[in-house]
C-alpha cells in the first residue's frame, strides 16, 4: 500500500534543530527519524512512500537523491570502496515521491495536495513523519478491513508526567490518576484511509476537525486502541528519550531487528 507521509511542518517546538534542518531530519543515531518511520512500514511490506515536504524541502530531497543503502545497513567494503555488497537479507527498494505541498499548509491540506498520488487506491496510509511506535500494523489494518470504515487513527495515552485531578463540583478532589490509568486517548496518527476520505474533505481544512467530524456524524471513524509503545518528538526532552533508546539498542518501533534479535542459533556439531 501507499504510504503518506507529512513532512512539511516547521518544527517551532524544536527549535534547537529545526532552525539548521527540518523536522524529519532530526537524526535519532545514524539516521534521521523520517527514515526509523519508513523502515517501520516497509518491515511490514508497504515500500511506495509519498512525502509531502514543505518547510526546507530541498534538505530532504537531497537526502535522497545522494541516499547510499550501505550508511544504514550492514555492508562488506572492498576494492578500495568501489565494491560494496549490503549484508541485508532483504535489500528494499522504495519508490519515493517528493512533493513539495508548501510552507504555510496544515496537513489536511498536504493530504489534498497530493491526492492525485493515491487516486485509484482501495486503502491507504498516511502519518506524520516524528512518531515512532510498535503497533502490530498488519493487526490494524486487518481490523479496519472489517469493520467497513472509511478511516481509522491510532489512539494512545498522552504521555504526560502530570497528575490528573478528578475534581468534583464543589471543590472535593476525588482521585489522583496518572495518564496511563485514565481513560484520556489522543491522536497518535498512523491513519488508515479508504479512498472516499477525499469525498469528506474541503481544500484548506485540517484533517482531523471538520473531515473526521463528518465521518463521525456517519459513523465511519474507528480508532485503533494501543498500550504499547508510542512516543513522538516534539520537543528536545522527546528527542533526547528516542536518542537514548537508540543508543541503548532499544528499538521496539524496529520490526526486523527484533525478528533477526529472536532468530534460533544454528544448532552447534
């Protein structure tokens, strides 16, 4: 399937990258996070990526255009580095399309500015480009399938530090609850469309206030429920969490490292 991806943003709550590269290129280890995001759905198979760049986009196309396989993947280097043979067992070849959707645009509009790239689709994909989770997505996408729904979003809990107060009337506090044992759920993005979304949308509106509106009016919204990990980085306390699970190889957004990481040893002679 086709995969959206919205990376146009200008990254205000980042600054202290954002102002020298846009916010998919943030690296998290060796790779900016843009790509952690792509290698997640193409472990599950979805390889046609569709970018819709706005805020410096020519950084993020000529990351792509130089793009050399072997920076991310296990290689052997030989003949002076003319001969380089990557050492994965699968080598992707993604087919990527860089649109320029505008600086200024929300991202129901970088949706409908590049709606002619997925017209035709049965379902198909979308997200933003600075969240990482661990989501079974064939699970997702099997759940949508069914229940006949014309989009589906993941729901997660806020990661807040905050303690909720559940305050009564006059004043009595009633209980004391962390985000994680209150029924609060947010948008984590990791949209699933149907291709008659665009029969909801409006040129100039965001996505997910008037479009899903309609669509709850019809009832054609479902939310995807998930326990597991999410996070996103909006801010460098985010990116300095993600960077720190990188450097510790604790990756649960990473599918393939996780299935070469339980792979049975040969059996010894």
């Amino acid at each position: 399937m086709k995969v959206v991806l919205f990376c146009g943003g200008l990254g205000t709550r980042i600054r202290e990258y954002s102002d020298s590269v846009p916010k998919p290129m943030i690296p998290l280890g060796h790779q900016p996070i843009l790509r952690h995001v792509m290698q997640y759905y193409s472990d599950y198979g979805h390889d046609e990526f569709i970018l819709c760049l706005g805020y410096k986009a020519n950084v993020i196309k000529d990351f792509f255009l130089n793009a050399r396989p072997q920076s991310f993947s296990d290689c052997v280097i030989s003949d002076g580095g003319r001969d380089v043979r990557i050492l994965d067992e699968n080598p992707k070849d993604w087919r990527v399309t860089l649109i320029d959707t505008g600086i200024w645009r929300n991202i129901g509009e970088r949706l409908w500015a590049v709606r002619n790239f997925v017209k035709g689709e049965e379902i198909f994909l979308a997200n933003y480009s600075d969240g990482l989770t661990d989501v079974d997505l064939d699970d997702m996408l099997s759940r949508f399938r069914a229940s006949g729904k014309l989009a589906s979003f993941l729901a997660v809990r806020p990661p807040l530090t905050y303690h909720l107060a559940d305050i009564a009337e006059d004043g009595r506090v009633r209980e004391f609850r962390t985000s994680t044992t209150s029924d609060i759920w947010i948008n984590g993005g990791y949209f699933l469309f149907r291709g008659e979304i665009f029969d909801y949308m409006r040129e100039g509106e965001e996505l997910v206030l008037e479009p899903f509106a309609r669509l709850i009016a019809e009832d054609k919204l479902m939310a995807y429920k998930h326990e597991g990990f999410w996070r996103s980085m909006d801010t460098l306390r985010d990116w300095q969490a993600l960077e720190d699970m990188v450097e510790k190889g604790n990756m649960p957004w990473a599918r393939r490292m996780h299935a070469h990481a339980i792979r049975p040893a040969a059996a010894s002679a």
